[in-house]
C-alpha cells in the first residue's frame, strides 16, 4: 500500500473536524519536530506546526521573524512523523498580508511541500476577504482571532481581548468574516469567558481555544508549555508535566557521572574483537 493510500485511510480531514462543531472535544497541540509529532499524534485530532515554533524553538522574542523556510521545514517534519492528526501550518507574518495572489501562491508552497492538510492565517479585519480567495481556490483555511500574536508589534504587547463588553464587536466580526469566508475551523486566543461563548455560539464551525476557557469546540496549548519546558507559561497553561526540571536534574546527573569516570562503563563500551578486524555494530 503506497503512503498516500494508507494516509487517506487513517488521517482525520478538514471534514471531520468541521463536522465536531458542538460534538466531542477537539485535542489539538503544537508541533515542530518528528519525535514529538511522533508522540503526541496518536492522542491529537490537529497537530499545528505554530509560527510559536520562532519563540518555543528558535529563541525569537517574538513570531514576527518567522520565515516560510522556517514553516516548511518543520511541517515536513511533522508530517514525516504522524499518520493520525490533521496537520495545520501557520503562514508566516509577511506572507499573506499584501495580496490574494502571494497568499495563495505562499499557501500553496506550504501544502505542496510539506504535504500538509490546511493553513492557518491570524484574521485580523482585512483577512476574511483572503481567507475566501485561498478557500474558493482549494486551500483549507483556518482562522485564529482574538488575540494574534503577529500583530505584536502594532498592539505593543500581547494583550488578551474581549475584558470588556465594548470590545466583543470588533473579535465577533473578525470570527464571522473567517467563518463566511470558509474557514473550516478558528482558533479563539486569549479571550474572556463570555466572549469565547458568543463566538462559539455564533459561528457553525468548529472554535478551538487556548486561553479562551472552556466555552469553547476544542483546546489548543503550546506542547512546551504544558510539558513544563520553560520557567513561566501564561496562567491559561496546565502544566502536565515538569520537563523544565527533569531535564536539568538528567543533564546534572550525566556531567557528575563523567567527572566521576562512571560513564561509559563497560556495558556501554564497544571491546575488540578476540582476532580479526571486526566490522559489525
Ligand atoms: O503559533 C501557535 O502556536 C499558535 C497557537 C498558539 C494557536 O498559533
């Protein structure tokens, strides 16, 4: 059976994820490299190569940076690696901004060289109308509203949306424009409770949040963040596990072993061979 027969047997498509509106939870996280698609995609519905690879993986202070090598290269990984999830990949700042033409020209690239399933846009108020111009074409779109992180720059800061009831509009019509434009599923970031619930109330396809409460179609968080990685998260993130500490405490243990001339000791040792010149592993 070639590949791309048992992959469409066994991945999830932009259809299944659409029909989970309302339904059983959408499991969604981040991913950036083989080994931890590996791990994470028989558990996950979406594995989302993130533009958060810049900052989670490549020290960026921000995803503005991000390049479409960048996104490239880490959703070929992912897909080299998973058989289940519906792969998603961030376009890049500066990639789908100045016109319908370079945004499907940049979107296409994407799937065709990564062989992923769909993109991801922040869909600020000029957005919708590319959204429908990569939908109309073929592209699988999803969106991403409330706070975007690519528009740090502009805001100053990352700020979450919607603490206010005076602010709920310009969020509300942002989803709504991603919805009729044909996205097939939104991302919802850092928003307030009540907010999250209009905005799932009031689109037909799937919301997936992350920091968005539990008013929400699906959750997504940032794989790192939840497996402990790094000092601080947001107050959204559950921390799963305490990687952060394992690690260090596993390097600790490995520099005092080779200072104490413990490692290698001889099960991890290669030994000659009686006669002969040995070849083998
Ligand atoms: O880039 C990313 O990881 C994201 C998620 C936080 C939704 O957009």
């Amino acid at each position: 059976m070639s590949s791309h027969t048992q992959d469409a047997e066994t991945r999830l498509t932009v259809r299944d994820i659409r029909r989970r509106k309302g339904a059983e939870p959408l499991v969604c996280l981040t991913a950036y490299t083989a080994p931890m698609a590996e791990i994470l995609d028989p558990h996950c519905d979406v594995l989302l190569v993130g533009d958060s690879v810049g900052m989670v993986l490549h020290g960026l202070p921000n995803t503005v940076g991000v390049t479409m090598e960048m996104m490239i290269l880490h959703g070929q990984a992912v897909m080299r690696a998973s058989r289940r999830a519906l792969v998603v990949v961030d376009m890049p700042f500066g990639s789908y901004e100045a016109g319908h033409e370079t945004a499907y020209a940049n979107a296409a690239r994407i799937l065709k060289e990564t062989g992923a399933h769909a993109v991801k846009v922040e869909s600020g108020p000029t957005v919708g109308e590319t959204i429908a111009y990569l939908t109309r074409r073929g592209i699988p779109v999803m969106g991403h509203v409330g706070l975007r992180p690519q528009a740090v720059l502009a805001e100053g800061a990352f700020r979450a949306k919607g603490k206010r009831p005076g602010d709920y509009a310009c969020v509300i019509a942002e989803a709504r424009a991603a919805e009729a434009a044909g996205a097939f599923a939104i991302v919802v970031e850092g928003v307030a409770e009540p907010l999250a619930h209009q905005i799932t109330a009031e689109v037909k396809v799937p919301t997936i949040g992350i920091g968005a409460s539990a008013g929400c179609d699906g959750q997504i968080l940032v794989t790192e963040d939840m497996l402990g990685l790094f000092d601080w998260a947001p107050r959204f993130v559950r921390r799963y596990a305490e990687l952060r500490s394992e690690i260090s405490a596993a390097v600790a243990h490995y520099a005092r072993d080779i200072r104490a001339r413990d490692f290698p000791a001889a099960a991890e040792t290669y030994f000659a061979e009686a006669d002969g010149c040995g070849t083998g592993g």
